[in-house]
C-alpha cells in the first residue's frame, strides 16, 4: 500500500514523531502564549488552527508550523501597552494583520529582499530573544515575584532575593533542564523534551509539592472552545506599524530556515530562493512556524 509517498513501512515512527509532536505542541503552545502575554490557551488554538492549515498548503514535508518563542517575545511587547483583559483581542489584531502584511509581500514578490539580511544579524537576534526568554521567565523558575517591570532589574532583583526563592518550583524547574540536557546526549534525544515534561510534571503530585504553581494558577481555563466573534477593529490603527515590523521579522526567520533543509526530492519549501532569483515570499503560516529536521 503506497498512496503519493505514504505507505505502511513508515507508519510506526510517524505514528511515534505523531504522539511526540502533539503533546510537545501543546505543551509548547501554552508556553509561548504565557510570553506573548496572553491566557495559555490561546497557545493551544494557535495548534489546533496553524497545524492542520500547514500540512495542507505549506511546501516540505520538514516544515513545522507552531508558535515560536520568538515570535511570541516580540508580539508580547507589541501587547504590552494594551489592558490585561483586552490583550487577547488586540492579539486577535495583530495576527490578522501580520497575515495581511505578509500576503502583501508575497503578492508584491517581496522575497527577494531576505537576500539582503546577514547571518550576524539574524545570530545576533536570535540571541537576544534567547537572552529575553531566560531573563524573563526567572519568576516562573524560582517562584519570586519581582516588583520590577524590566527583565533585566528583575533578574538582578531575584539574584538579591535568593532567601526568598520558592525552593520546590526552583528543584523542579532545574530537575527538568537538566533531565533534558541529560537525555540530549542520549539515544532518547528525540524524546528528550517530552521525557523531561512528563517526568517533571509527574513530580508535582508525587512528592506533594503544592506549592509548585501550575498552569490553571497562571490563568483561567475555559472547559469548552470560544464562539467565533468578529476582531476588534478599534485596535487596527494603533496596530498597523507594529504589525509591518513582526511580518518582517517572521518573513525573514523563516526564509532563513527554510534555505537549510530541502525535499526528500532536492526542492525547496516555499520562500527559499537560490542567489540572483526573484520570487514571491510563500504566504503559509511561517509567522508562527519553524523547521525542524
């Protein structure tokens, strides 16, 4: 049995990288919604929405559409001046209109100007949103809450308030790191951030650890999927330039990426071009994507 490239002798490790890629979605959809500033669930929606959407119209079977931490830090500070309880909806905004932009680009044959950003550039981006995440989720890590609004001042905040440190939280969020870093040297290395989220999840209730804030803490979980509602266009003006900026940003990450890893067949994905080729930027849901071997 053999229909267009899927046949039986591959239905065991895609049913395996299946199962894996679901949970660490979910788990990693709640992550990058609570750094964009929004209610975990939101995360989940992104899954359920981008995932089956880009495995019917993106172009490799490599692509992995999902919510990037990123992405999600720089569309987080585009939300920051926006009321807790309005930030969905102004989130709502911004997606479409980063969809909207980028759609733009792809009809204009915009893709050719990626060509123009170095890799320095993109390095040195990558590393200050890594820099930015760590930096910013010091709180979660060790169960103090600093008063501090600048990621920086809080991080020097916490490292002067160690005595204060929630001591369970810190053990399972360093337990869990390392459980990774471990596994990574491993043959279980693609298993490796699954392993670590089941085991350390696992410890909370074991050992009793209440004091260990979970997700459901951070913000209320509906038990049923929202209704649709039209977006909020009162947040289309205010949010115009700072969607132009994040498309830009997302464009370019993901046509950086999509240049490091072909088709079984040697083509590329949508929005890879060779040097000295002009083309249209492929409008798939690389704003929320990442490519992964």
């Amino acid at each position: 049995m053999n229909a267009r490239g899927f046949g039986r002798a591959g239905l065991g490790g895609d049913l395996s990288a299946a199962a894996t890629k679901a949970v660490d979605g979910v788990t990693g959809g709640l992550a990058n919604a609570v750094l964009a500033g929004v209610n975990p669930v939101h995360g989940m929606y992104t899954v359920m929405a981008a995932t089956p959407v880009g495995a019917l119209f993106t172009s490799s079977v490599f692509m992995n559409v999902d919510s990037t931490s990123a992405i999600a830090v720089t569309a987080g500070s585009m939300l920051a001046d926006s009321p807790p309880e309005r930030r969905s909806s102004a989130l709502i905004v911004l997606t479409l209109l980063v969809g909207g932009w980028m759609l733009l680009a792809g009809l204009l044959e915009l893709g050719f100007l990626t060509r123009f950003v170095s890799t320095a550039v993109m390095t040195g981006f990558v590393t200050g949103i890594a820099v930015n995440i760590v930096l910013g989720q010091l709180g979660d890590l060790t169960g103090y809450a600093s008063a501090y609004s600048n990621k920086v001042v809080k991080g020097l905040d916490t490292l002067l308030h160690l005595g204060q440190v929630n001591g369970p939280t810190l053990a399972v969020g360093l337990a869990t790191i390392a459980l990774i870093l471990l596994l990574d040297r491993t043959p279980l290395r693609k298993v490796s951030l699954l392993i670590a989220l089941v085991a350390g999840s696992a410890l909370v209730p074991l050992l009793g650890l209440g004091a260990v804030a979970l997700v459901a803490d951070v913000s209320p979980m509906p038990d049923t999927l929202p209704r649709p509602a039209l977006p909020d266009l009162t947040f289309v003006p205010g949010r115009l330039a700072p969607a132009l900026a994040l498309s830009i940003i997302a464009l370019v990450q993901g046509a950086g990426i999509s240049q490091s890893y072909r088709n079984p067949g040697g083509g590329r994905c949508a929005g890879a071009r060779a040097p000295g080729q002009r083309g249209s930027v492929s409008a798939s849901p690389l704003q929320w994507g990442e490519m992964r071997p």
